[in-house]
C-alpha cells in the first residue's frame, strides 16, 4: 500500500479529527506530519526565502510555512520503504474510491515523477491519449498549470530532487511543483487523474453541487480565509475582473487549439 502522509498543525484538533476520521472509514493509515508554525519561523529563514524578490513580491509566512512543511512531508516519505508515497493537507475531502489507488501502484505509468489526484477546479491542458486506471478514471501528461498541494502522489526518488531543488524556495511550493515557467525541476513528468479523488475544504465552493462542507477550521498553512469564494465575481476587485476577461479570450483560444490537436482543455471534476 502507498504510504499516505498528512500536514497538520499541532493546534489544528479540528482537522485532525476530520480527516482521521475519514481515513478510518476508508481504510487508510494515515502518518500525521506536523506542519510548520508561520509564527515560528526564524527571520534568518524567512530572509532566505524572501531574498530573491525583485519583480515579484516576497512570501508570506504562511506560503513559507506551507513550503517548508511540504518539504518535512517530502524528507519522511525518502525514509519509508515505498516507491511513491502520498502527501495530503488536512482539510481534504476523499472519494468513497480512495483507497483502491491508493493499495498498489501498479496503475502509475513508469515515467510518472508525480501524479496529482485533487482538483483545483481550474482550467487545465491535458495531453491524450488517456490511460486507463481503476473505477473508471484515467490519466493524462499534465501539460499546463494546476496549481493546488492538497493531494498528490510523489515518487521517492523525485522528492529526493526536490529537497535538493526547492532548499530555498522563492515561490509558493505549488508554483516550484507545477506553475509553468517557475517550475523547480521544469523537466518533472506530471500526471492528472480524471476525475480527482480529493478535493480541499476551500475548492468545494467552486463546484457545481456544493451544498455544504464539513465546517473545518482556517489555519496559517491555508492562506485562503474563510469568505473566500470563487463564484463570486461581482465583488471582485477591477484588477481581478480584467483578468478574468483576458482568461476568458484565452479560454476561447485554447479551445480552438485543442479542436485541432485533440488534447483536452477543461476543469477536472471530484468524483
């Protein structure tokens, strides 16, 4: 069985218990990685990672706290015996089929540096052809941004680079792992199950049945507050509204490349 990990912060019960107890209905033994406190993080390393800021602006704490918390995830899955291990955030939520992916790997195509099984709920660009899995889903070469760290397959070997890669990260960690042109190792293989197996407590709002969630506390890893909404555009701020508008022309654009490519370009669903 995959080894399956989660972040959580020492004062976050809450999420803890949410996601333990999903685990146990599930069948899934999870090792609990205690997240880094924001708070607590030296200034000498939060320079370190802040240094290289010029055009962009600096991490915040928290994005830090997140990178480096990914990072201790990374560290213990180098030291159990398993090819791949899985690393989750704690306020996941998991399909009923979980578990079936996660007892073997033998469904994980041999080139596959990390396979992202959460769904960010934004438009992303896969390359076909698509390969078969279990319960009906599919994988496909992650050929564009998806940004999100909520749930993610990584194998051993690959988490040993990115140690060695992301040692003093100028980005948030999702950026160094799958933001094209910031990518920290931009050769990593990464894959996308269709349709994503977990998704975050935050995420739920962008889908088109969410009716409610599980109530889970905010804490400093997750930088998203508590009123964040992606369905709400009116309120949105102008700069952020001309920015939806430039996607929406270039929405259009990578449909009519994709008519003549036929690759897929689209949201991933949480089945």
């Amino acid at each position: 069985m995959i080894p399956s990990l989660y972040i959580n912060l020492d004062q976050a019960v809450k999420r803890r218990k949410f996601i333990e107890s999903q685990g146990a209905k599930l069948g899934i033994d999870f090792i609990r990685v205690p997240a880094v406190q924001a708070a607590q993080i030296p200034p000498d390393v939060l320079d370190i990672h802040r240094r290289g800021a010029t055009r962009r602006r600096p991490l915040k704490a928290t994005e830090i706290a997140c990178g480096l918390s990914h990072r201790e995830a990374w560290r213990q899955a180098c030291k159990l015996d398993s090819p791949f291990a899985a690393i989750f955030e704690d306020d996941v939520h998991f399909s009923i089929n979980t578990k079936a992916f996660l007892d073997h790997t033998d469904w994980i195509p041999e080139d596959a540096d990390i396979v992202k099984i959460e769904t960010y709920y934004f438009h992303l660009l896969l390359k076909r052809p698509f390969l078969k899995t279990v319960h009906g889903c599919e994988l496909a070469r992650l050929n564009y941004t998806h940004l999100g760290t909520g749930g993610y397959l990584i194998r051993r070997s690959h988490a040993e680079r990115l140690l060695d890669a992301t040692a003093d990260f100028q980005s948030p960690i999702d950026y160094e792992m799958f933001k094209r042109g910031r990518m920290a190792l931009p050769q990593t293989v990464n894959y996308q199950l269709v349709p994503a197996i977990c998704i975050q407590e935050n995420r739920l709002l962008a889908t088109p049945d969410y009716s409610q969630s599980a109530d889970v506390e905010q804490t400093s890893i997750q930088p998203n507050g508590p009123n964040w909404n992606p369905r709400d555009t009116k309120n949105r701020p102008l700069r952020k509204r001309l920015l939806l508008k430039l996607f929406t022309a270039f929405d259009a654009l990578q449909r009519f490349r994709t008519t003549l490519t036929g690759d897929f370009w689209g949201v991933v669903d949480f089945r």
